[in-house]
C-alpha cells in the first residue's frame, strides 16, 4: 500500500505491506456542521458565554487583537475580516485597533511575513506588529508562582480578543484559548515559569483538568481579562472545519470537545515502526516546531521500536537555547538531568525529545545536514522510502507498522493494552 506524507512544500511516499499496515491515523468523520466562513460568521453570531461582539466593545475603546505567528496555520487572514465587520459595526475606530503578533518565544516576522499572516486589507485598515518583550507590563503573579509579564500594548488596550487555532498540545492538552495570552504575549521569563511544569504526569496532550500548564495559563489570562475569542479547528489541508467564539473558557472547551470527537484516535495495539509527518508547511519550518509531531507519536510506538520523522527543517533547529542544549548534549539522558535540576525555555524541548529516544529510535527524514541531525542523536534519511527499510531491517520484515501523516494534530490513544 502506497502511504503519503507532506514534507515541506512537497510529498514523499512509501510503500508498505497491507498485512503489516495497523492503520493510517486519519481525521474522523466530520458530523454535519458549518465549516469555513460560514463557520466563523456562525460562531460570531451565536458565540458562547458572552454577548455577541459587537454589543461588548464600545467606541472610542482601544482594542488588542491577539494572533498566532508564522509557525502557526491559523488562518488570519480569513478571520480578521470578520472580525473587523463586528467591531466597525459597534462604531469601533479601525486607529483604535491593533493586531498583535503572539510570538511567545518565536522569532520575530518580517514585514512580509506580517503582511501575508494579516492579509491585504487588515494591513491597509489597522496597526500590525510582533510581540514586544522589550515593553511589557507586570499585572502580578499566580497561585503558581508565575510573574504575569503581558506586551504593554495588550494590558493597556480596554479589551482583548484573542484568535487561535485548537490542535493538541503536549503538555498544555490543547493550543487556543488563552495560550494566546499566556505564552503569547508574555516575556520569556513568564513563559519560563508557566512551562517548567511540563514534568507534571498530568501535563500531557489531550489533558485540561488536573493540568498544572492549562490551568496556569487560565489563571494568568483571567489576571489580564480576555472579552473574546475566535477558535477555530483546522482539517489537514488547513481548512477550517468548524468556529468556536465567545468567552475564553467556554468557547475553548467546545472546540476541544469537537476536536477530540474527530482527531483523538483509538488504536488497539502499538506498532514497531511509526512513521509521522507534522503536515507540512508551516508547521515543519523547523525541529522546534516538528518535535509536536513526534510527541504523538510516542503514544503508539512499542519500547525499542522506530518513529520516522518526516519534516523539513528548512530553518534549521528553531530557536537559540534549544540548539544549544541538544548541539551541547553528550547523551539523550544528559538532556533529561539538566531540565530537571535547570529548566530552561528552549531547553524543555530538548529534554522532551531525549524521553522520546529513551523509548524508541528516531529516523530523520529532513533538509538539515546529515552531520547535524547524527550530533542530535538521530538517524538521518533523506526520503521515507529510505527510512522505512532502514527500519524494516531493524525491527525485521513483519515489522507492524502505524501512518500518522497528520501527526501534529492525531492523537493516539491505546485502548485495551494489558496493564503490565
């Protein structure tokens, strides 16, 4: 059977044995529903928890609009319009509306970048810019310990709207909500402190209560207020399949609850070989970005087995400390005792990839130099195909095999796996 995984811009394809072939991790049946625009004027109409936008803000009000950055799918520049519309009909000026670009720790965009993430028209109409750690303001601290660092542009606006596209998250549960907020436009030592607890058992994909990430992030966006926001869940192609709107809690749960109804997929047993993609771009720009990929496919290979990770990491590894920690490793475990005993941002994807390569080998089917991803303690491919009997000669010929060619969006879940 022919599989098909997007790497980059471009697909590569492998073929493997139906008898060995335990399933292909594909969306679910998508239940009856507005999708695309229609989806977002649905939601925006029949928003939940909150009144329609248009009767929240008020004239003469300065308005943050938070997005996601270029490392993100969520389509901006589909919803922006829209969203321009309600605030222009609540008498909103378009001076008094500015969109904010939540680069948490990401990189800055060029001006192109902001253009095309915003699309023409919101680019004419309203103030565009990047997260700004160099101006923040303190709004406090949480239950947690966290310092409450916001751009000074988003706590000092009268109200706050923020956009986002909802997929998991692995150690969050789930992206969209006030992760728009809190690692958004929050500075580096704030985000530091919300992401040491990654090493809680309970945060982990797919999981809200009980996680102390998820619930530090409510707790600092409820310090800094949200009055809106506008979810969205995205099929593979990026298509927005449904619109969730409306109070930050709600709004966020609803879309997570359709979210799981068609990407939280049950698998009855864990495979030898895994091979996943991230989807392509933009979301395989970089290692950074592609290691989500791989920590779901953690949950559906076998101890000793193989994950094939297929991503371009066109730009390289992705963010500074994060190259540091892995070029500067002697081991993976090495990775696993500097977060436990110095957490660092940066470094927390370092030490989430090591406890990936504690429990299986990692192939890599990527753009960086061989050299490189062998120092980083994978293997490297330059095509699945090649990958794949690579595997195969490891694991051997009847080797099961899982496709996971959504791989950041599918979530594993094994069911009826005998408690050990």
């Amino acid at each position: 059977m022919t599989l098909e995984f997007k790497i980059g811009k471009e697909k590569q394809t492998v073929d493997v044995d139906k008898r060995y072939l335990l399933g292909i991790l594909k969306p679910g049946e998508i239940p009856p529903g507005p999708s695309g625009e229609e989806a977002v004027r649905h939601a925006l109409k029949y928003p939940a928890g909150t009144p329609q936008l248009r009767e929240i803000v008020c004239p003469g009000e300065k308005i943050a609009v938070i997005t996601s950055d270029i490392t993100r799918p969520l389509p901006t520049h589909i919803l922006m319009p829209f969203l321009l519309e309600e605030l222009y009909e609540a008498g909103v000026k378009r001076e008094d509306i500015t969109l904010i670009f939540a680069l948490g720790s990401h990189r800055k965009h060029s001006k192109e970048e902001q253009r095309r993430l915003a699309g023409e028209r919101v680019w004419k109409e309203i103030k565009c810019v990047d997260l700004d750690t160099q101006d923040c303001v303190h709004i406090g601290t949480t239950s947690r310990g966290t310092p409450v660092d916001i751009d000074r542009r988003v706590a000092e606006a009268d109200r706050r709207i923020c956009l986002g596209n909802i997929e998991y998250h692995y150690f969050a549960g789930y992206s969209g909500g006030a992760k728009a907020i809190m690692p958004g436009v929050a500075d580096r030592e704030a985000i530091q402190a919300n992401h040491s607890r990654m090493v809680h058992e309970k945060a982990c994909a797919g999981q809200l209560t009980g996680n102390p990430v998820r619930e530090d992030i409510e707790e600092a966006a409820a310090m800094v207020g949200v009055d809106f926001i506008l979810n969205v869940v995205l099929d593979p192609e990026k298509h927005i399949l449904r619109a969730y709107a409306g109070d930050v809690i709600e709004a966020h749960r609803a879309g997570c609850a359709f979210l799981d109804s068609i990407y939280r997929i049950q698998i009855k047993e864990k495979a030898d070989i895994v091979i996943v993609s991230q989807g392509g771009e933009p979301k395989d720009l970089n290692l950074y970005q592609v290691q989500k990929a791989l920590d779901n496919a953690k949950y559906a290979v076998k101890d000793g087995g193989v994950i094939i990770l297929a991503g371009s990491c066109r730009e390289g590894l992705g963010e500074k400390t994060f190259e540091e920690w892995m070029l500067a490793a002697r081991t993976p475990h090495s990775l696993i005792e500097r977060i436990q005993r110095d957490f660092r941002l940066g470094g927390h994807k370092a030490a989430a990839i090591a406890m990936v390569l504690e429990q299986a080998d990692i192939y890599l089917v990527s753009e960086l130099p061989d050299e490189l991803a062998e120092r980083i303690f994978f293997r490297p491919f330059h095509t699945v195909e090649e990958a794949y009997k690579a595997a195969v000669e490891k694991c051997g010929e009847s080797a099961a095999v899982l496709a996971m060619p959504c791989g950041g969006l599918t979530m594993p879940e094994a069911v009826n796996m005998p408690v050990l």
